[in-house]
C-alpha cells in the first residue's frame, strides 16, 4: 500500500488548535443539551456505500465521553481490504482532553495509540506488533480531537448567525505518525445551517452543519475518489452492506505518464512538475536537480571507497541517521540481534549495507499491507510493501552503525501490479552512507543504485513523510527529454 494512502486513510484523527482566539466556553450542559447525543452516516462513492461512521456522547463521573467508529471498504492492488477505525476520547466539563484511546485495524495489523494528559504534557503511547514506543507532546490549549470539533465550534458560540464568517489556522496531529500538519477551518452561514471546511496538505474536508451541530453532509476527496458522508437512521446504519471502491485506489493515485522505456535501467531523466509548489519539498538533494520546474535526476555510482564502522565515530552530523523513533525501534533488543546475525563480523559500512539488503529483499513477501510502517512488525510478519521494506532496513542498518535515512516519493512503473499501467506510483525505499558518499538502495525492487525514475520528495521518517500526501491529485509530470543513458 503506498504511502501517501496510508496516511490519507489514518487523518481524521488528532487535531491540535493553537492560539486560536475563542471567547470562553459557556457552560458545557447548555450546548451538550443541544448537541445531538448519537448519530450515524454512510459513506458513499458514486453509487456505492463504500463506509460508515458511527458517534455518540455521554456525561460519566464529571467527564464527558466521546466515541467514533468509522469502516472503510477500499480496493487496493485489486484486493478488498476493511479499514476500521476508533477513537474513545474523555474531557472534562470545559472540553479539555484528558484521556483517548485510538485503534486502527486492517486484516494484516492493529495500531493503537493511547493519549493521556499528564502535567503540561499529553503522553502518547504507540502500542504495535507488540511493543510501546512512546513520546510526549506539550500541550498548548485548546487541544481538539476530531470528534469534539462540532460540540467545540458549538461550544465557543461560532454556529450562530450573528458571529458571520470565521477563519482561523490549527493543527492536525495525525495519531499513527504523530505528526503536525497545519490546517486551516473557515465557517460560514449557509442558509439556516452552516458551512465549515477544514483544509490540510492540499485537501480539503467540506461539511454542512446545522445550528446545533448536526452534520448533514461531508465531502471529501480519496486519492482522486469522492467521498460524500450522509446521515442515516441508526436501523439503516446496522443493515448497511458496505460494496468497497469500485477503482483500485493505488492505481486511482497514480500520476499518469507515457511508456517509459528502459525504466530500470534508466541512469537518467528530466521531468517536467506542474500542479504544486515545487520549493516546498526538498527536491534540491542527493542525485536531483531543480531548475525551475525541471528535475533532473541521475543515478550515482558505486562507492569506489568506503569506511569502516569505527571511520565515522563521533561524528555528530551522523547522529540522526543512526536515532530510532516510534516506527524504527533501532535500540530494541530483537533489532539489534537480528543486525548482528546479519553483518556478523564485518566491519565496512558499504558490506554491512549490501548484507541488510540482501536480508530485507528475501525476508519479506512483496504484498500490500494495510497498517502504518512499523519496523518490527515487518520483522515479525515477513510481509510488506515499500514502506515495509524501508523501515525495515532502515531500522536494521542504523542498528549495525550504518547511517540511514528514508525517502518517500514516486517511482515510474508500467505494471506496479497485475493489471496496472504505465505512470508515477508513491514509493518509499533508503539511501545509505558508505563512510565518504550516499547511495541509493530499493529493498523492495533490489535495486542497488535505484534507477533515475525515483523521484524523492521527502526525506525522514513517519512525522515527516506525511508531507507526501499533499502530491495526490495535484502533481502532474510531463517527460522533457528522451536519453535514458546519458553521461552523468
């Protein structure tokens, strides 16, 4: 599953809004006395019911208690795949978060994540494939999670018709990868209801909602599918069949393109990018080259020398690429013995790399996996796609002292699956530091350098990878020259 989509299906989760200038909450039983205690809503894409969200509230011991459940049927890699969603959530009586507890389960994997204010801090606990990663976040009120956002709009009296049109900026934490994304939430009157939307990453969430805040109907866009959220009555809610997306999604999000010729072995290419901010992303990099709207990308060579592990001691600019995080648990104990069994007693960093990926290549079954990238679930499961592989390799190499980073992007392909065609697909592989240079590695293609049709537009892990999904539906690539081999 590419990695644009996973983090397109995980939003809806944590919104963080700073600095906001609100009045003061008024008291919580009147708006809560308004506030509709449950409702229910299909999800449709074209004719097809392809989900359904399910939320309710209740008053518990002095704290208010949400819960929202969502099921998204989709079509990935011709196969129909189940996404679910939940999210329990506790404030106080002024709608502070104290506590949630966030799941999200595929047939290949269940993510949880567990929040829970503590001091000036929200603790956030990443529970997966057995282990807990943890981090804290400091909170900075008010702190809203998307299932308080309407009662919280109700609350700070923006659903009246007096208050007119309101913008203000906030911030979306997504819960997998807990990562901030600024957003921006507009409200407006529409006729007697009202007109609220939400944009992050170059999408934008469109919803009408009633004075009570009620959500008569959302809209969104998929990767290129329309999804529209409509109410239902709770007797259809439980008698919805869900069909699934009618189009495969990863070939639905794919930026199209002509038959590319000798794409694997291609050591060079220069593309045209129109549709996005260009400087946005870091595209100025290792072998690419921007001039305008033009990248340019050519193929580095091998490393005709390297370094020995013990060459690269203390050297502080190396320190990030060898730090594990909430999905590369570089210092648990099953990674750093899985790496020793792998590199054994060799000392050169370009040997240990080639040992790593020789390892990730063969371990892992190539196949869709819908969950967000986690390093020893892929160890333990053997199975995975590109994000798979490079959190895999990533957190492997970092473990035996090979400076590693990630890199998401797109990559040409023209059949990135059976019944697939030609064009740019979201991918994930690593580039490796072999002691004087950096090299590009695909575990996923066992490509050893990649070839010049990998296009990166973001270097890091989960928090920062989440930048790709600004791409979907926008970018647009056009070829400005035919020499698949020129010289570098």
């Amino acid at each position: 599953m590419n990695i644009a989509l996973k983090y397109l299906l995980a939003f809806g989760g944590l919104i963080f809004a700073f600095g906001i200038s609100f009045g003061s909450i008024r008291a919580t039983e009147d708006f809560l006395n308004e506030f509709p205690k449950e409702s229910y809503h299909v999800l449709e894409s074209g004719k097809q019911n392809v989900g359904k969200t399910s939320f309710n509230w209740k008053n518990e011991a002095g704290q208010y208690v949400f819960e929202e459940v969502s099921i998204l049927k989709i079509n990935l890699f011709q196969k129909q795949q189940s996404l679910e969603t939940k999210l329990m959530l506790k404030t106080n009586k002024q709608l502070q978060v104290q506590s949630f507890d966030y799941y999200m389960i595929s047939s290949d994997s269940t993510l949880q994540v567990v929040g829970t204010r503590v001091g000036d801090n929200l603790r956030l606990e990443k529970i997966q494939a057995g282990s807990k990663q943890l981090k804290n976040i400091l909170i900075q009120e008010p702190m809203i999670l998307s299932s308080i956002l309407r009662p919280y709009l109700l609350a700070k009296g923006l659903l009246k018709k007096s208050v007119g049109e309101q913008s203000f900026n906030a911030v979306l934490i997504e819960p997998s990868a807990l990562a901030s994304v600024p957003m921006t939430i507009k409200i407006k009157p529409k006729g007697n209801n009202f007109f609220v939307e939400t944009t992050y990453l170059s999408h934008s969430l469109q919803s009408e909602v009633t004075v009570n805040g009620s959500l008569l109907m959302e809209s969104a866009d998929l990767a290129g599918m329309p999804l529209i959220a409509k109410p239902v009555s709770k007797k259809d809610f439980m008698k919805l069949k869900l069909e699934g997306t009618s189009e495969d999604l990863v070939e639905k999000s794919k930026v199209a393109f002509g038959k590319l010729d000798d794409a694997r072995s291609r050591k060079s290419l220069s593309v045209r990018m129109d549709g996005i901010p260009v400087h946005r992303f870091q595209l100025n990099r290792h072998r690419q080259t921007l001039d305008g709207n033009i990248l340019t990308i050519k193929t580095e060579s091998l490393p005709e020398k390297t370094l020995p592990l013990q060459g690269i001691v203390g050297r502080k600019d190396l320190e990030s690429y060898l730090a594990g995080d909430i999905s590369i648990p570089v210092f648990d104990q099953r990674i750093q013995q899985k790496a020793r069994e792998i590199v054994g007693e060799e000392s050169d960093l370009w040997k240990r790399a080639l040992k790593i990926h020789s390892f990730v290549y063969n371990h892992l079954e190539k196949d869709a996996y819908v969950s967000l990238p986690d390093a020893l679930e892929a160890l333990q499961t053997g199975k995975g796609d590109c994000n798979e592989h490079s959190v895999l390799y990533t957190a492997l190499a970092r473990a035996a002292g090979i400076p590693t980073r990630m890199v998401v992007g797109l990559v040409y392909s023209d059949h990135f699956y059976n019944g697939g065609s030609p064009g740019f697909y979201y991918h994930a592989w690593v580039e490796v530091f072999t002691g004087y240079n950096w090299v590009s590695i695909d575990p996923t293609w066992n490509q050893i350098p990649s070839d010049a049709t990998h296009i990166a537009f973001v270097e890091g892990s989960a928090d920062q990878q989440i930048q790709i999904a600004a791409l979907m539906g926008k970018i647009k690539l056009s070829l400005v020259n035919m020499k698949p081999n020129q010289p570098i």
